[in-house]
C-alpha cells in the first residue's frame, strides 16, 4: 500500500506552466474617475471614521451655527462678517447677522422669520444707496429690479452630520413662499460673489494647540457655470453652489501665504470663542468662505474640526488619587528657579510650572535669557519656590499685567488676553535664511484731529453726510489697518468770521449814509444776506486724540527703502468698513526720518484728505521713529515689506517711550529726565551678598507679626507662676510658712517677707508680667557674677543661660530695673518698721469667709 503513494523522478522533476493573466488597461473614463476622486478627496475633508463627531459637543455644518447661536458667552466678543442668519433649535427662532457699524457679531432670540427677511431687506436697499451712482456698478445684482436674482438659500442637516443640504431661492420665489423652519433648520441671505461666479475659499487652519509644523492653506474652489447663466434648463441651484456630484464642474486651486492673512484673523477668533464655551481644544479646523462685489470676506460654513478633551485641574493634579507628593514626603526642598535647597518651611510659596515658564518666555521677550529652566506652559503642577525667586515671578507677573495696559493705550490689538506671553512655536510666516537677531523698530502715529476747514461732508455718490458720529478714520501701513473713532467738537474760529463778517457790513453801510450816497444798491443789505454766507459752513471738527505704535525688524541700522518709498494711505470712512469712504489721501511723511539713527525722532506734519467734490479737509498728526536695538525674532512671524520686516499686528513689549515721545505728552518732560538721571546715578545701586546658609535662613517677607521685648523670658515666667499658685495652698495647712528656696542676695530680705500673709506673698511673686520678666532678664545678665548657690537655683528654675551677651540696650535697662527694686525694698523696710509685732501666718481655718477677704 505504501507503494501507491510513491512519485517517480519524472513526476517530481515535471513542471506546470504559469498562466499569468494579461495587464487591465485603464480606459480613458475610468482615468478621468480615478483623478476627480482624488480631486474631490483633498476638498471633502470628511472625517476619520463616521462616528468621530458623535463624542463632541461641536459639530460642523448646521450644528457649528449651533454652537455660535448657543453659546454662553456673548456673540459681541467675534468680529466676522456673518450674512443674515435665521435658525431654528428646539422651536426657538435664533436670528444672527454682523453689525455693519462695529463689525460685531450679533445675536437675538425673540424673533421671527418676519423680523429675518426686514434684516436681509434692509441690507439690500442700503447696498443700492451705496453704489447706484457707481459706473462699476453691475445693475443684473439689483433684486428689486431683477427678481430671478438670487436672494435666499436654504440649508439643512443630511445623513451625515458634516455635510448641508442647500437650495437657493430667488427674490421672486421668496415673496411666493409660505416658510416654517423646523428643528436643525438654517436660512441665509444669499451673498453674491466678486467673480459672478459661485467662488469659495476653503481655509485648513492650525490653531495653536496643534502640534503639526506645516503652515495654513486653502483651496480656491469655483464653479465653472456663471452666475447668470441664459440657459434655462440649469437650475439656479446649479448655477449659484459648487456641486460636488457633478463631474469637471468646477475647478481648484491652492493657496498658500499672505493672501489667507485677513482669513486666518477670523478663524483665530471662532475658534477662540469655541474654545471658551466648551471643553475642547481645536487643533485644526476648515473653513469656507466667500467674497462679495465690495471685497468683504463672509464666513458661512465649517467643513471640519479636529479637537480634544480640555483637562480639567482635578485631572492634571491627580486629586482624589491619595498619592503623596514629593515635597509632602521630604523634610528640605530645592527652590526650581535658583535651585537652592531650602528648609520646607522657608521655601513655602507653591506656584505651578505654567508661571515659571510664563516667567522665562517673557524674560526672552525682554531680551533677557535664563538658563537651566525647562517647564511646559501646559503643566499646572505645583512646584515650591523660595521668598525671593516668589518676589522676582509676582514682580514680573505684574509688569506682564501693565505690559498688557500699556499696549491697550498704544491701540495695539492683543490677540488673546489669556495668552500673555510669546509661545515657544516654529514661525508659519518668515523669510527662509533670516537672521534671529534683527533691529527692531518703533514708528509712533499721535492723531491729533481733522480739521474740516468748514465742509461739508458728502459720500461718493454726492449725498450730505448728516450723522458726523459714525465717522471713522483709517488708514494702512503694509497689512495692518488701524481704526479711530471720531468725537465732534465745535469750532469757534467760523463763529468769529461770522460775527466780524456783521460787523463789518454794520459799519460800511454807517460810513455810506454818513457820505450821503443815496445809492440804494450800494448801502441797503438784504436782512439775512450774511447768514445765507455762513449756511453751508460746517463749524464741526474732528477730534481724534489717539496714538498707535507698530514695530518692524531690519537686518540692519539702513532702512533708506522703507523710509523713502513707504505710502501711507489714509481715509474718513462711514462705519468700519475700508470701502465705504468719503474723503481720502496718502502720505510719505516718514521719508522725512534721519536713516540709520538709532535714537527717538519725532515730527508734526498735515494729510490732505480729498471729498468727491475736489474739496478737502486737514489731518493733523505727530510721527516718531525709534530703534531699540537687536532683539531675537526667531519665533515671530515676518512678512517682508520694503527691506523691513514686520509681525503679526498683536506682537508689543514693555519698553518704554524714548524722550523726544514724551514730549508730545508733556513738554517739560526732558528736564524732568535729565534731572531724574542725576538722582539715580548718586544712589548706589542694591546687590546683595550673602552665602547659601544666609538664604536659607532667610525670614518670610510676607509674614509682619509684632514682637514682644520679652518674647523669650514669657514660657519661663509662666513657668515660675505655675510653680507659686501650686506652693500656695501649703502655707494654710502649716503653721511653718513654707516659702522656696531664695538665693543668697534676697535671704537679707527674708525676716521681712516672712511677716506677711499668703496673700501679700502671692502679690509679691505675682507682679505683672513685663516687671518679672524685667528682674529675671536682669538676674540673667549678672549671671557670671554669681555664687554657686544662686547658680544652683537658677539652673533648678530653668533661668540660667550661658550664652547671655551684654549689649547697650541691656545695661540701660538694667540701670532702670535696679532703681526699681531698690524703691520696692525700702517700700518693704518702712512697712516692717511701722508693724508693732510680727503678725503670724494665719491657717485656713482662721481667715476669713470667701465673700469678706
């Protein structure tokens, strides 16, 4: 049988061909699949696993509206531009919408659909007033006169919660509709696009707590299809939204750099208002937006959000865990900043990690480095640290404090007041082979005023601008833009004209009657003729009164570019939008700063500001210029402009104004300094010497309890009248007085004291507590004077010290306690002399009843 299984050479050695099957060719439509699923694959951003947003509190798509309608804290904090919004949530009708004045986000709850189409109405009649006049005006935008425009679209959540259904409405559709929202419903005014075609910027932004290096980029997304397409047989759907079902319907393109500036300033403050009304840290978030005609930027959607838990204290300190920590096991501890080992109680300040690296960032951003320091700003645990090292972190925890008041007077936006301090970062935006080590510059603009010289003003279109309290000073310096409220003030020098003007028409028309010209012409002035002069004079100024200070960084002292070819350009707009102008103007005063001069500069100089109408109006204004010195830039963000380099509009320090500033303020101020400088330099600086036992024998600062004279000699005393209160009850018992043993300079007293009663003898041991402690110091400082048998007792009542030292202060008040005594001992001697007979002890049985003693 086992034959049956055997094989032959030949079978083993004989070989199957392989039949290989023949290469799948790629048609043409399946390529083209294949590269619009890559396409759509870098746009969607869907999300890990289908389940991912289930565990947060944030979603995106309808439910991000969610989050900003039903936050907390107020929606005033957020300055985007939102378009009108109308959402339903548990059947409460929630309305948002920018403020157009302040730019502010805006939220109400008591409201209906009525009050949301009143609010989209409005905004389309105040366009028209704003650019009906306008030659680049597009009039197809006009819903009232083209009503198949685009007006309202509709979104709503899909099966998946990161994605929006969405249909668009017309203007003419709109008035036929009968709307009810339901739960987890949205309505938007539909924003048309700059390009007249549906255009979408979608934003990757890393936030702070993202721990990825790559630098914010986005996508530029638009439609193929125009906005007013003639066909027909497209819907308007279609044409105004970016269909992702549709093959090659539109097309993409990145972006990267500057030009996402404006668009990351608005997602830095979503996510930091998300972020304080609930308990995620986002580390990446997308965002969509879109530009209208006007070129304002308009947030309306989340595509997608990466975040985590938010730790709470209890979870990072382990309370709850009944693990001790290592300085409750541990008798010394080491200070963390100066690293001295220190007694547990004399190192009795506890901060966390987080202020100590607050402390080193902004020593770095003083340009001051410590060494040997490394904490993380996201560990709060607790560390002990010494009373001097805690007065050097509250000192510059304080300056931090002021830094940030400072740079509020300086109007230099801060970009989160929780954030005090630099983070330790790799920069997204800077130049590739830059030096760390750069120059760094201040250039001051103190706005003083604008002077109206007496016009009107009047917008673009030509109309009168009657409300003068909403006007609003701008003007661009590189990217930054700054923005100034104007107050109204009176100008008298018109009201003089005035009345001159009066006056002397007053004394022509004298001066003619007196000649005797009868010419009627020539003397009669109508009546109001000299106020119908004056009626188109404006008597209103301008008030500004504010400064604002930018920094920038060179390479070196020579900034002759910067100087030379800067332009700044400045406007007098209505709100807070830069588009929406009614005077405008431009300088280069800068070009008048000394180059490569490191000290304060300063100059006065005027900005013609230009109306529609060819007049103009007059900016007074103060610039100055200042060098500090090199700083290190290394983790600061720069964008090149002119052979200069600036940050990020929220960088600022502690330095303060040079004099020639100072000046603007005060002019007596440079005599003032001078002076100051002479003062400081005759007083001599503090050092302090001392060794690593003096420090750790270093008081507690924060401790300020009065001290006795005689807190020492107190336990001692309280002793010695323990030990009379327990002898007394002897002296009724026995007839024999027992008294305790006197040393030898009181036994020639002792005759005398033998003749009063317990009482009188419980008076004399029982004096206050300052006169004892003053005889047992005294006895104290005779101590090596005295006989061994006063020695004896005094070691027996714990009195005696060897290390007792003579000092003035002693002496004094030794001199002072022996007149005292001397005075009490005659006291005794007279009372014993005028005593007829010794008077026994009396027992107990022979005094007298409690209540008659």
């Amino acid at each position: 049988m086992a034959d049956t299984f055997l094989l032959t050479e030949a079978q083993i050695t004989q070989k199957k061909p392989v039949q290989l099957s023949p290469p799948k060719i790629e048609t043409e439509a399946e390529k083209k699949e294949r590269h619009w699923q890559q396409i759509l694959n870098k746009i969607l951003f869907n999300p890990p696993n289908d389940d991912y947003y289930q565990k947060w509190p944030i979603k995106p798509g309808i439910f991000f509206y969610k989050a900003l309608a039903l936050g907390k804290l107020p929606t005033e904090q957020i300055r985007v531009n939102i378009p009108e919004s109308v959402m339903c949530f548990e059947q409460t009708y929630i309305l948002m919408y920018t403020d157009p004045t302040t730019g502010q986000l805006m939220r109400k709850t008591d409201i209906g659909y009525q009050d949301f189409e009143n609010k989209v109405h409005q905004f389309h009649e105040e366009y028209l007033k704003r650019h009906v006049k306008d030659d680049r005006f597009d009039a197809r935008t006009n819903v009232f006169t083209n009503q198949d425009n685009p007006y309202i679209i509709s979104r709503g959540q899909t099966g998946q919660d990161w994605n929006m259904s969405k249909a668009v409405y017309t203007f003419r559709q709109q008035k036929e509709r009968k709307v009810q929202l339901d739960n987890n419903k949205l309505e938007q005014r539909f924003v048309i696009s700059r390009v007249m075609k549906a255009t979408i910027v979608r934003l990757v932004f890393y936030t702070k707590n993202s721990k990825s290096s790559h630098a914010n980029y986005g996508y530029r997304i638009m439609n193929v299809m125009e906005l007013y397409d003639p066909n027909p047989k497209k819907s308007i759907t279609n044409k105004t939204t970016i269909n992702t079902e549709q093959q090659n319907s539109f097309t993409i393109q990145q972006i990267k750099g500057v030009g996402l500036y404006e668009y990351e300033k608005v997602c830095e403050q979503i996510v930091t208002y998300l972020e304080k009304n609930y308990p995620v840290r986002i580390k990446t978030g997308v965002f969509d937006f879109l530009q209208d005609p006007e070129g304002r930027i308009w947030l309306f959607n989340c595509k997608q959000l990466i975040m985590e838990n938010a730790i709470s204290m209890s979870e990072i300190q382990g309370v709850g865990q009944g693990k001790k920590t290592l300085d409750q096991l541990t008798c010394s501890v080491y200070c963390k900043l100066c690293g001295i080992i220190f007694k547990k109680d004399d190192a009795s300040k506890t901060l966390t990690y987080k202020l100590l690296w607050e402390l080193v960032q902004h020593l770095k951003k003083r340009n001051k480095y410590l060494t040997n320091i490394k904490v993380s700003h996201l560990s709060t645990r607790p560390c002990r640290v010494c009373d001097v090292c805690y007065m050097l972190i509250v000192g510059e925890h304080e300056l931090v404090e002021i830094e940030q008041k400072f740079a509020i007077a300086q109007n230099i936006p801060l970009g989160d007041a929780i954030i005090r301090v630099p983070m330790d970062s790799k920069p997204k935006h800077r130049p590739a082979l830059l030096n760390e080590q750069l120059y760094q510059w201040r250039l001051l603009f103190y706005l003083e005023m604008v002077d109206l010289q007496g016009k009107k003003l009047i917008d673009l279109n030509g109309n009168p601008v009657t409300d003068l309290k909403n006007i609003v000073l701008q003007y661009r310096l590189h990217q930054s833009k700054s923005s100034f409220k104007t107050h109204i003030i009176k100008d008298d020098n018109y009201q003089t004209l005035k009345s001159n003007k009066q006056q002397t028409s007053q004394s022509q028309q004298k001066q003619l009657r007196f000649s005797g010209i009868e010419r009627s012409d020539s003397i009669d002035i109508p009546e109001g003729q000299i106020d119908d002069q004056f009626a188109q004079v404006n008597d209103e100024n301008l008030k500004l009164n504010v400064i604002r200070v930018h920094y920038f960084f060179s390479e070196t002292t020579d900034i002759e570019k910067f100087l030379s070819e800067t332009e700044i350009k400045m406007r007098l707009c209505q709100g807070s939008e830069w588009v929406n102008y009614v005077a405008e103007g431009s300088t280069k005063t800068i070009h008048h700063f000394k180059n490569s001069q490191m000290g304060g500069q300063r100059h006065r100089a005027q900005v013609l500001l230009f109306f529609a109408n060819g007049h103009y109006c007059i900016l007074n204004l103060q610039v100055g210029l200042f060098c500090d010195g090199q700083y290190n830039t290394g983790k600061l963000n720069l964008y090149k402009y002119n052979n200069v380099y600036f940050p990020d509009d929220n960088y600022y320090n502690c330095n303060p104004f040079p004099p020639e500033w100072m000046e603007i303020f005060d002019p007596q101020y440079v005599n003032m300094h001078n002076t100051f400088e002479e003062q400081v330099k005759e007083i001599e600086a503090y050092s302090p010497k001392c060794t690593k036992h003096e420090l750790n024998q270093m008081i507690d600062f924060n401790k300020y309890k009065e001290t006795t004279k005689y807190k020492a000699v107190k336990p001692k005393i309280d002793a010695k009248k323990r030990d009379i209160q327990s002898a007394a009850p002897q002296y009724g018992s026995n007839t024999q007085q027992v008294l305790p043993k006197l040393p030898q300079s009181a036994k020639k007293y002792s005759n005398t004291m033998r003749q009063f009663d317990e009482q009188q003898l419980l008076q004399h041991y029982t004096l206050e507590e300052q006169d004892i402690g003053e005889l047992l110091f005294e006895e104290k400082k005779q101590n090596k004077k005295m006989s061994k048998e006063d020695r004896e007792f005094y070691e027996q009542h714990n009195l005696y010290d060897e290390e007792a030292e003579d000092s003035q202060e002693d002496q004094e008040l030794n001199l002072r306690l022996n007149k005292q005594i001397q005075k009490s001992m005659k006291q005794f001697d007279n009372q014993s002399q005028q005593s007829n007979s010794v008077r026994p002890i009396r027992s107990a049985q022979q005094l007298p009843p409690k209540g008659h003693r």
